[in-house]
C-alpha cells in the first residue's frame, strides 16, 4: 500500500513539474546556452536525483535555459524540445569545444570559398593580361610592318621624285642641246643659200 502511495506521489510530482515547467516556459524568454565540456550528463524529471531520469545529454550540446533553479538545478529545454533538469554546475552560457570547432570549421570553409573565388577571379585577370598582352604584340607587329611598308614607299617616292627630276634635266639639256645646234647650224645654212642664190643670179 505505502510502495502504491509513493508511486502516485512521484507521478503526481511529476507531472506537477512538467506542468509548472511548461507554464513557466509560456512565460520567460529563454536564454542559450550550453552543456558543458563533460562526456554525458543525466536529466532529471525534477530538480534533483530523486526524481526520475529522463535520459542523458552529451556535452556541448546547445539548449535553451529557463532561468528556473532549484537545489543546484537548472531547467533546460533540450534539443528534442523536452523540458528537465541539470545540475547547474554543467550549464554554461560559452560555446562548448564542439561548437566552437564547428564554427571554426565554418568559418575555414567560408574563407576556403572565398580564397577559391579570389583565386579564379586572379586567374580570369591573368587570362585577360595575357590576351591583352598578345593583343599589343600583334599590334606591334603589325605597327612594325607598317612603318616598314611606309619607309618603302617614301623612299620609292623619293627615288621615283629623283628619276623625274633627272628626266627632266635631261630634257632639258637635250632640248638646249638642239637648240643651240639649230642656232648654229641654221643661219650658216641660210647664209650659204643666199651667197649661191646671189651668185647665180
């Protein structure tokens, strides 16, 4: 009868305490926090060993605080959104050793990511640098061809300018040269005609 008497008073304990947890809760805005670097813990219905053992916690694990304390306990919401208690010396508002790792994993990764873009962005500038680069050698290239053809053809020019101007001369003398002969021969030639006209006559 006593062992029937103590069963209901345990559930009735229980059941009282989720029900003041779960009031609670509507109530308060929980505050994150943490369970601290231990292997596990256990969580108790209430706020003690006495009550019943809801199951284990491993540590790190991220909760949510109530804010209600009772005989070295805390009130926590668990990850699977169940209401117990822990003793407080295991809850801690810093981030465990596995959270903090995960988070510097994170933010390895994150930075791998951007390292990665900055990489292909460096890459894309270096490809683009060496089309610009053949680009200006072609350019040069060609520029070089060009000055050449223009220094052939300014000194084509200037050959051909030089052969005209000596043409030219040489017409020149070749015209000065028969005209003076014509200015010597031509009045002997009219002189003779006249002296044999005269005489015949």
């Amino acid at each position: 009868m006593n062992n029937v008497i103590n069963v209901i008073a345990v559930i009735a304990i229980t059941l009282s305490s989720l029900l003041f947890s779960s009031a609670q809760a509507a109530e308060n805005n929980y505050k994150l926090g943490y369970i601290s670097d231990e292997l596990f813990i256990y969580m108790h219905a209430g706020p003690g060993t006495n009550y019943r053992i809801l199951g284990t916690i491993i540590a790190g694990a991220k909760i949510e605080i109530t804010g209600a304390e009772d005989n070295g306990y805390s009130e926590i919401i668990d990850n699977k959104n169940r209401a117990t208690w822990v003793e407080s010396k295991y809850i801690t508002t810093q981030a465990g050793l596995r959270f903090v790792v995960t988070e510097l994993k994170e933010k390895i990764a994150t930075s791998s990511n951007v390292t990665s873009q900055l990489d292909s962005a460096v890459n894309e500038l270096k490809n683009k640098v060496n089309l610009l680069t053949n680009d200006k050698k072609k350019l040069s290239a060609e520029l070089k061809q060009l000055t050449q053809t223009l220094t052939k053809t300014r000194t084509k020019i200037k050959d051909q300018d030089t052969n005209i101007k000596k043409q030219w001369f040489f017409n020149g003398a070749l015209v000065l040269g028969i005209g003076l002969i014509l200015g010597l021969i031509l009045p002997k030639l009219f002189t003779r005609r006249s002296g044999s006209m005269q005489s015949w006559s």
